[in-house]
C-alpha cells in the first residue's frame, strides 16, 4: 500500500468538469503531502475529494475557536468519507494531520485514552511514510508522552519519552533545549 507519484488527475463529477480554481485549490493539498503520497489521492474525483476535504478545514477553524467538539464531529466525517474514498489505504499520508486535530480535540475534552490511541496512529502513518521526518515524530512522540503522564501510566509515559529523545537528536530543526527539556522530564518520571 505504498504511495506513487502519477500524472493521472481525477475528475469532478461527469456532469460537469472541474473549475480551474477547484483544480489549483486540489494541487495546493497535494503540494502539502509528500510526492510520493499523492497518486491515490490524484485519481480520486476532485470536487468529491473536495467536498469532503472542506470537513477537515471546518474542524480546523472550530480548533482555532476552541470549540472542540464541533472539530471533532467535523474531523470524524472527513475521516470516515476519505476511508470510504480510499479503501485500501487507510493509512495514507493524508490522514495524519485529520487523526492529529482529532487526537487534539479529544484530549481538551478530556478523551486522553482515546487521544493516545490517535496518537499512536498518526505515528505509525508517519514512520511508515516519511520515516525521516524526525522533528515531527519527535513532537508526537512527546505529545503521547503527554496523553500518558496525564492518565499517570508511567510506563507508556516514559516509553514514549525516550522515543521522543533519541528521534529527536537526529532532527536538526528542534533546539538543544527540546531535547533537554525531555530528559529533564524523563529523570522526573523515572
């Protein structure tokens, strides 16, 4: 289930076609994934694939006004359209930023168990796409450390604390003080 690049484009629906501005608006989404992410993504409908994107931008407004439970409800049916859309990759680069507002909403409303789960998701799709990407595996791996440290489960809170540590030293966009700070919460929770 690996991703390609492709020259294919998806159409809008067949009666009819798609506005340049849909087409430009649909190649700025792709842009923001990796290249080799995007031929599932280039051969779904693109005023469908639209449709449904507008949910994930929805939640992140309702994010930006704290009014998590309408991100949440609007994260879920984007989730849950693009799965239908993409059936056989349902861990597509493309849904971890949806599971990482997701995983965010659940934990302001208290949902940590839930958010860890997310968590752990968003890591495995990321580790399995863009497993160089140290800096931002880092910080998740720092923010399930948190959903754990809250819920007191030690054990996971350090697990991930450590992991957080040693994929972050090879990042060379986190400062020294990340890292610092880091070990400095390891020793407290050892």
């Amino acid at each position: 289930m690996g991703c390609c690049e492709s020259s294919q484009s998806g159409s809008g629906s067949s009666s009819s076609p798609v506005s340049s501005e849909e087409s430009t608006v649909f190649e700025q989404i792709l842009s923001s994934i990796p290249a080799h992410c995007r031929k599932h993504l280039r051969s779904l409908p693109i005023r469908r694939f639209l449709d449904v994107y507008e949910f994930h931008l929805a939640a992140m407004r309702h994010v930006i006004r704290k009014e998590y439970l309408l991100a949440a409800f609007s994260e879920i049916i984007a989730i849950q359209e693009l799965k239908l859309m993409l059936p056989r990759h349902k861990d597509h680069f493309i849904f971890a930023d949806m599971y990482r507002v997701l995983c965010a909403c659940y934990f302001e409303i208290g949902n940590l168990e839930r958010a860890g789960e997310l968590g752990e998701i968003i890591v495995a799709i990321m580790l399995k796409h863009t497993p160089i990407d140290y800096t931002y595996i880092s910080l998740q791996y720092y923010r399930l450390s948190e959903a754990y440290m809250v819920r007191e489960k030690w054990q996971k809170t350090e697990e991930y604390i450590v992991k957080a540590i040693e994929i972050g030293r090879f990042s060379n966009e986190l400062p020294p003080t990340f890292i610092q700070g880091l070990e400095a919460c390891l020793v407290m929770v050892r």
